[in-house]
C-alpha cells in the first residue's frame, strides 16, 4: 500500500476505466491461482471416468460370479440329496437296477422325511416272483460300475 497514489475522478469515464483495470487485475490474479491449483482437472476428470467404466466392469463380473456361485450351489445340493438318496435306499434293501427310478419317486427335504419316502417305494415295489424283492445284487454295465451309478456319474461329469 506504500506505492498508493491518491487519483481525483472527474468524470464517468474514468471512475469505470479505473473499475475495469481493477477488475482485469483481480481476474488475472484468480485465473493465476486457479491454473495452478486446478492444472491437472483434465486427467482428473478422465482418471475418474476410466475407474467408474472399470468399476462398471467389476461389477458384472461380480454379478456373472455369483450367478456361477449360485448354480454351482444349486447342482452340489441336488448332488448331495441323490447321494443321500441313494444311501437310504441302500438301507432299504431296494435292488441296483431300480435304485435310479427309485430315486425319482422319493419326496422330501430332510433325511427323516427321504426315509419315509423310501419306505413308502419300498411298499409300493411290492415283492416279485418267489415273494421276495427282485435282485439285490448291482447289475455291471459292462465298465465295473453298477448301472444306477452310470447315470449318476454322467450327471456330475464323469465318464461310462
């Protein structure tokens, strides 16, 4: 403020000249400040729109996970219950070649209830001829598996 100069305004013109250089000065010292502290906008602006279509693309990639993550659970339960199945028609004596049809009929969600089901099939199969359950024994199809297992294992991938 050392370097002030009183000025006398005589006229209009000159009040809105001095306003002018005024202004044109405090314009010139903002956009300095501002150039220097917003220089990198640009790369900013772009650098936060290659991470919003990167976030994008992890988004739909999480979206296409889980749905795997939920088929796979969905095939593992449904294997879980035919072994489960399987085993508790094993217990109930039910023969090899109609363990697989057997499997089909059997209703319930818990161990306790497949059981019951089981005893149900068991009844309905009746006895063959000679009075007694045809065939206990597995039957080879011809690779050293029992039949109902070929089924099974084409179900989770494997091979005949």
């Amino acid at each position: 403020m050392a370097d002030f100069t009183a000025v006398t305004i005589e006229t209009q013109e000159q009040f809105d000249d001095l306003v002018k250089d005024r202004l044109a000065r405090q314009e010139k010292q903002i956009r300095e400040q501002v150039s220097g502290e917003y220089a990198d906008y640009k790369d900013l602006k772009r650098a936060a729109s290659e991470h919003e279509t990167a976030r994008k693309g992890w988004e739909t990639e999480k979206d296409d996970l889980n749905g795997k993550l939920e088929s796979a659970n969905t095939r593992i339960k449904t294997f879980e219950m035919t072994a489960l199945k399987a085993k508790i028609l094993a217990k109930e004596e039910i023969p090899w070649n109609l363990r697989e049809q057997a499997i089909e009929l059997l209703k319930g969600e818990t161990e306790d209830e497949i059981k019951a089901s089981a005893k149900l099939v068991k009844t309905l199969l009746g006895k063959g001829p000679g009075g007694r359950l045809p065939q206990k024994t597995p039957i080879d199809g011809g690779g050293g598996q029992p039949d109902a297992y070929l089924g099974w294992s084409k179900q989770i991938g494997g091979t005949e």
